[in-house]
C-alpha cells in the first residue's frame, strides 16, 4: 500500500472520530480540523493532489462532501429543534 492510500485511511478514520465528537458536542465539522486529526494536507480534501489515479482524488473529495453533509444535517437538526421550540412556547 502506498503513502498516499495510508493518508487516505488515516483521514476516513479521523472523520468517523471526529463526526463523534462534534455529535457529542453540537459543534460543526471542519476540513482543517480532519487534515489535522489526519496528518494530510487540507488540498488533498478538495482533490488537489498530484496522482494520475483519479479514484483516489474522488475518494479525498467525498471526504471533503461528508463533512459538508455532516454540517448541514446539523445545521438542520438545530433548526427542527428551533421550531420545537417556539410551538411549546405558543
């Protein structure tokens, strides 16, 4: 296995710690915190990396869309919770 599909697996195993801890505390998921938590480059996230293999750019960028995911379903979470909210003041 080469360096750069160990980053990879580094990386995926740093989403599923880090999704858990921003379910545990509310707060959102950022690129920079999983290229931190991971050791790679924050460009790899966005498909930036020099490799002729495209499968594994997309592999980097779907990681990049599941913290976005990650986010809005949060944000949409909070907004349901919001209007809970609201209708048991009413």
């Amino acid at each position: 296995m080469n360096d750069s599909c160990l980053k990879l697996k580094r990386a995926e195993h740093a989403l599923e710690q880090l999704r858990s801890e921003c379910l545990r505390s509310g707060k959102k998921m950022a690129v920079s915190q999983l290229a931190k938590m991971s050791g790679a480059d924050r460009k790899y996230f966005y498909g930036h990396l020099n490799t002729p293999n495209a499968e594994l750019r997309l592999r980097w960028k779907r990681l990049s869309d599941e913290v976005k995911k990650f986010n809005h379903s949060l944000l949409s979470s909070a907004q349901a919770a919001e209007v809970d909210q609201l209708s048991i003041k009413d």
